[in-house]
C-alpha cells in the first residue's frame, strides 16, 4: 500500500520479537571454552580453534545448552520437537569469524508455544512461533564515537559461540508498552527455569520487528491477515538491550514511521540500530530477506533426538503458579505475592522466613523492609541468602518483645546490611534493649512536665500534640520504648 493510500486511514501498529537469550552453561555451545568472564579479561583470549572458525576444527554439541532449551519449550509451552539439525546462516560481518553463524532453521527445537502476560490489567497471550539454538557471534567496539562515527572498531571473540536461544513471536504486540511487559515476564520465568542471569552483560538483546497497517485492517481479537502484514514494509531495530530501551525504541519507531506516512513518504524496508545514547535508531542497512542468508544443513553436526530424554528433564514451579500459590497457601493479597514471587530467589528466601514465623509478619518483613533497604542499596536477596539465621533471628527479637519494632527496621536491619553485624551485635552496641515500665513511665512524667504548652494544646483538642508528646518520650528512651504503650500511658496520665 502507497503513502498516499496509508495517509487517508488510521494506523494501527504490530511488532514482533526475535529475543536473544545467553545461557547459562559452563562451556561454550560448541567448544570447551568456559562463559564465565573475568573482570580483567583481556580481549580474544577466552578462545580456541572451534570458537574462532579455525580450519578442521570441529563442533561437540553442549549436552546442558540443549536441556536449558527443552526447559524453556516447556515454560512456554511449546512443541518439543522429536528430532532436530541445525544449518549454516550465511553472511558477513567483522564480529563473526566463521562467515557463518550455526543456528538452526526449518527445524527449530521447540515451535508453537505461548506466554501469557499481563498489560494494564488485562491478560493477554503472546503466540511463540519458535525457539531455537544457536551461537552467538563476537562483538564490536566502536572506537572514538558510535557504530556511524567511530575512527575505528575492533573485534573480540570472548563472547563468540556462547550458547544463546532465539525466542520468536508472533506479530502479537500492538505497541511498546505491551512488549516491554513481555520482557519482563519472559525474564521472570527463564529465571525461575535457572537458565538466565540476567546481570550479565549482553544476557538479554532484543530485535523488534515493526510495521503500519491500517486499523480497520485488525480484527476485533487483534488478529493481521497475514497478507496484510507481507503488504506492509517491516523495519527491524536491532541491539535493544534492555525492557525500558524496547520501549523507548520503539516508541521512536512508530512517531518516525507515522510521522513519514503523514508527510507522504514510504517507510523503507530496512535494519536501523537503536542508538541508546542519543535515543533515536538510524539506518544500517536494506532489510535482509530469508534466501540472502543461504541457509543449508551443518555437515558437521549430526541430527539431535531428544525424544527419550525430553519426559525426563523437569521444570520448577513457575512464577505464575507459585503466586498463585502463595495467595491461596499464605492468605496474602495480590501485591504481598506478587513482590515475594518476583525472582525465585526471592520466594525461596519468604518459605524459609515462613517455615519459622507467622505468614504475615514474614511477608511483612521479607516484602516491605528487607526487599525495600536491599533496592535502595541496590543489592538483592543473592547478597543476603546465607544471612537467613541472622534475619530470623531479628523478625524473634521483635517477637520476643526485646526491641521495638522501629529500632529493628531503621536501626538494626540497617547496620546489619551497611555493616555485616549480626543483630545481637548491633543491639548491644547501640543499646536498643527496651525499656522497662518503669523508666517509661518516668520518661512519660518528664515528657508532661516539661512540656505545658504541648499539654494545653492537647486538652483544647489540638491532634498534633499528643505524637509531639510521643515523640518526646522515644527521644528519651532512645526510641526503646514501644510507642503504643508510650501512647496509652500519656493518654491515661493526660485525661487523669
């Protein structure tokens, strides 16, 4: 359809995926070199002659880059296929040393599958035509500038033959938002699998594919006839690294792309890079089509059966099922379980508060003041799964009535984390061990005596003056009084 015709209707966007997975595994997808970078490795030194396309050097098939897929066929419940190859993907670029990217193609690993999501409340299900393995190339560095204006770039091979799955969607997202949801939940769920690490460099890249079509060319479930979508010019943006960079490109993508449809040009079926720095894609190249790749079959590796193995390999609790769980185990609201379940860690870590505790006050705990300090510290619950005695033995002090409940939150949970005390250590030097009635009770008199304006203020109905009060007792106590009790015996002593 020309500019032209497009300008007279309303547009309707529709984007697909191909997310780039790393995973976890020991070795490379085809040699015995080792994934695990060191923070002063040193550029093409994490190699060997398979990984670098030496001539004669042969590919040995990862065993676990091949579980990790069967794991994420089932997560997302797909077809795992009986039996698989894998080709040869032809083209050149300076960051792939063989020329050729081995991948697989007519005969993906899983197919068919799906991942539900939830966008503004409403749930929604996004198709997965295909995820399939393969190897990932070197990468660049663009010296002086960026990928259009460097002085020069150079090339390692560190990260080449690292074992990544390809997970294709359907044409199923109607704009940025949508996708960025996706993201997010396919993250959550490879976690869980235990195949990902999402704080590795380069674990997650997204290319998105996106098109205009009119909208009257939708139909009511969403659904684009596909010849509509072949009469649309699709622009692929490639090297998204992040949820909120998807979003931000696209969102680029579609006011540049409708922005020329207003003006009455055509949009190029092109590959543009997403230039996170200055916010904007630009233009690399004419868009590939399927025979520019000269797909054929890898000689080298022979087919792949997992039909026997498949049944074996089982999955964990997935995040939607734990959540639902813990709502109906735990008689927590959909907020309390949805932050407890939102890494596996981080629900492993509640169970065993759980195990020891009252549900609700570990989901109090663990939720709202231990996840809350970690994020503002920018750690995570990896950074204090070996202090669980340490914590439970908090949350039992507070139980026991030995420390207020503030002093454990802005005082000891604090120092433990800044300082790596335990909290009997932080109670004994902080000298946090409540109060006893009897010093309260003075500190109440002294409180009244020394403040008759405050009292004045509180017999005339003034609301403030009674926490003025409150909050002179605690600074006398040290804060080791409880301030409900603080509350009732001003109250008492007041209205005597």
């Amino acid at each position: 359809m020309t500019a032209q015709a497009l300008q007279q209707r309303d547009l309707a966007v529709v984007i697909g995926l191909e997310v780039h997975v790393q995973l976890e595994t020991d070795t490379k997808i085809f040699c015995g070199c080792s994934i695990e970078a060191a923070d002063d490795e040193e550029p093409n030194t994490r190699t060997c002659p398979v990984c670098l396309g030496l001539p004669g050097a042969l590919p040995v098939l990862n065993e676990a880059a091949v579980e990790s897929a069967v794991k994420i066929g089932k997560a997302i419940d797909a077809d795992v296929a009986e039996e698989t190859r894998f080709h040869r993907k032809n083209y050149y670029y300076p960051d792939l040393p063989k020329n050729f990217q081995i991948t697989q193609y007519d005969a993906p690993i899983c197919s068919d599958g799906s991942l539900e999501v939830s966008v503004e409340g409403e749930r929604r299900e996004i198709g997965i035509g295909r995820a399939h393995l393969e190897e990932d190339p070197g990468s660049l560095q663009h010296e002086g500038g960026n990928i259009e204006t460097a002085d020069y770039s150079l090339v390692n091979y560190n990260r080449a033959g690292t074992p990544l799955m390809e997970i294709v969607t359907e044409p199923d997202f109607r704009g940025p938002g949508e996708v960025r949801a996706f993201l997010a939940k396919l993250e959550e769920v490879l976690e869980y699998l235990g195949v990902f690490d999402a704080s590795r460099d380069g674990s997650l890249r997204i290319d998105a594919n996106i098109s205009l079509v009119p909208a009257d060319e939708v139909g009511e479930d969403g659904d684009v006839d596909e010849d509509v979508l072949a009469d649309a010019n699709r622009t692929e943006v490639k090297n998204i690294s992040s949820h909120k960079g998807a979003e931000q490109a696209l969102a680029y993508e579609v006011t540049r792309q409708k922005n020329a449809v207003k003006r009455g040009r055509e949009v190029e079926q092109e590959t543009r890079h997403w230039d996170e720095s200055r916010g904007i894609t630009v233009s690399m190249r004419s868009k590939e089509e399927e025979k520019d790749y000269r797909y054929f079959r890898e000689a080298d590796l022979p087919p792949l059966r997992v039909s026997d193995w498949k049944e074996q390999i089982s999955i964990p609790e997935l995040p939607d099922a734990r959540r639902e769980r813990f709502r109906e185990e735990y008689a927590l609201d959909a907020e309390a379980a949805s932050k407890l379940t939102s890494t596996k860690s981080v629900a492993d870590f509640f169970e065993d508060v759980a195990d020891r505790f009252d549900a609700d006050l570990a989901a109090t705990w663990v939720a709202d003041d231990l996840l809350g300090e970690l994020n503002y510290r920018d750690m995570g619950i990896a950074d204090v799964e070996d202090r669980l005695d340490e914590f439970a033995r908090l949350i039992e002090l507070v139980a026991a009535d030995e420390i207020t409940e503030k002093n454990a939150r802005e005082v000891v949970l604090r120092t433990m984390l800044d300082e790596g005390l335990d909290p009997d250590a932080v109670v004994d030097r902080e000298d946090l061990g409540k109060a006893g009635d009897e010093a309260v009770v003075a500190a109440v008199e002294e409180a009244i005596d020394e403040n008759p304006d405050a009292v004045e203020d509180y017999h005339a109905g003034e609301g403030g003056a009674l926490n003025f009060l409150v909050g002179q007792v605690m600074s006398k106590t040290g804060g080791s009084a409880d301030p409900g009790t603080v509350n009732g015996l001003l109250r008492e002593r007041l209205e005597a």
